[in-house]
C-alpha cells in the first residue's frame, strides 16, 4: 500500500511539471491566448532562420511572436504573419528585419520603427522587409576579397 501511494504522488508529480512547462513553451512562444494582440504580415526574400514562435522585437525587447510562416508560390517569398502584443503601435513606415543575435545566436525578427504619425492595424503588411542575410555567403565574399557577387 505504501508504494501505491508513493507511486500516485509520484505521478502527479510529474504530470504537474509537464503541464507547467507546457503552459510556459505556449506563452514564451506565443501560440497560447492570443486574445492579447493582433497580426500584421510580412514578405521576407529570405526568412532563413525563422520559425513559428521565433522572437519578435523592438529595442531589443520581446513584443510577440511568429505565428505563421509559408511560402507563396506565385512571388517565391516567406510570408510571416507577426503576432504584436496589444498596446504596441507600429508606425506605418517600420521595418521588419530577420536578424541574428550573433555569429552562433538565434535570429529574431526586428521591428525598426519609422517616423509616421499613422499606426499598422490588424492584418496589414509590413511593406518594408528585408530577409536573412548568409553567413556562408559573407564568409565566402570575405575570403575571396570580395570579388564574387
């Protein structure tokens, strides 16, 4: 009896952890209650690197999540869709950069605020992009001298 009990106290132990590291990859990457913030879209020419829950920042600091990610078959680019947290504006003029944390770090999407007075709403297109840049493509201009385009 007392390692049936041992046993049941153990078990729950561990469904009670599992359910709170669910809870927290659902709000860390975005795909829980999303009644908090509205989506605004994205074309990127490259969205090496990005994946659904990928960070999305402004002045460095988290304000939503990529939600979606697929790639139109008529322009041959990745359409993001961009969850912003509500009470965030985004003027008009932004731009969304797919940028990395470093050499080794993560990519994250940047929002670069523009100047504009008019804000992004609900499902509009953040017509200012600009996609991954390779690593591998750097590093090979650099060794050849910068010849190769």
């Amino acid at each position: 009896m007392r390692e049936t009990t041992t046993e049941v106290i153990t078990g729950a132990l561990v469904l009670a952890v599992a359910a709170g590291f669910l809870w927290y990859f659902t709000q860390a990457t975005g795909l829980g209650d999303r009644s908090d913030s509205y989506d605004l879209s994205a074309n990127f020419r490259s969205a090496e690197g990005l994946t659904v829950g990928t960070d999305i920042r402004l002045a460095g600091v988290s304000v939503g999540a990529v939600t979606d990610l697929s790639l139109n078959p008529e322009t041959y680019r990745a359409e993001a869709v961009l969850s912003i947290r509500e009470g965030i504006a985004i003027p008009d003029d932004s731009a969304a950069v797919v940028a990395s944390e470093g050499l080794l770090g993560g990519t994250f999407v940047e929002i670069v605020p523009g100047g504009s007075f008019a804000y992004l709403e609900e499902g509009q297109v953040v017509t200012n992009t600009q996609g991954a840049v390779s690593v591998i493509q750097l590093l090979t201009k650099f060794v050849s001298g910068g010849d190769e385009e």
